[in-house]
C-alpha cells in the first residue's frame, strides 16, 4: 500500500473488531490458565486430604489465620470447588471457540477486502 492509500471505513472497523476479538482471546485464554491451576490445587489437596486418617487434625486457611476444620467439611467444600471450576472452564472453553471461529471468521473477510488494495 502506498502511504496516500486510506483504508475503507468498512475495512477498519472489521480491523479494530477483529482486535477487540483478538483481546478478549487472550482474556479468556487467561481466566482460563488460572481455573486450571486452581483445579490443580484442588485436586492436590484432596490427593492429601484422602491420606489423612478421618479423626487426623486439618486446618483450613482463612485469610491469614489457619483455622482447625473437620475432614469431611473440607473434603465437601474442596469437592464443590472442583466442581464449579470444572464447569468455569467448560464455559471458558466454549468462549475461546467461539471467539476463535469469529477471529477465524473475520481473518477470511479482511483478506478479501484487501486483495485489491495490494494488487492495485
């Protein structure tokens, strides 16, 4: 393109939302790392809580107090924990495919729109 060459309006709003798609990706991609940690950690504290014998002492950390819990209390709560960030990443998933297809999507448009400007 040479510099006196201006895009169509058309084809800059397809840029900039493609953009916008481009960063709510990477948003996504993001929040979704971090639920797969946190399932990580989940699931390695149930892999500890189940070696501990059930009447064995567990503490729960709250805020920057360790308090004395039940096992089974803390089993349950790990166990719902898990459970909604299963479901978080499912929805997370679903997003990033989403967003992937109409990235995808909108990649295809924009070369089409600018074929003639690079063979002009």
């Amino acid at each position: 393109m040479s510099e006196g060459t201006t895009l169509p309006p058309a084809v800059q709003e397809r840029l900039l939302r493609l953009q916008q798609l481009q960063q709510t990706l990477q948003n996504v991609l993001t929040q979704k790392q971090q639920v797969e940690l946190e399932l990580l950690e989940v699931d390695q504290a149930l892999s500890e809580l189940e070696k501990t014998a059930d009447d064995g002492v567990i503490y729960k950390s709250v805020g920057s107090l360790l308090i004395k819990t039940e096992k089974q209390k803390v089993a349950d709560e790990l166990k719902e924990k898990k459970e909604l960030s299963n479901m978080r990443v499912s929805v997370l998933g679903k997003q990033e495919e989403r967003l992937r297809a109409q990235i995808k999507e909108l990649n295809e448009k924009l070369q089409k729109d600018l074929r003639p400007l690079s063979s002009g």
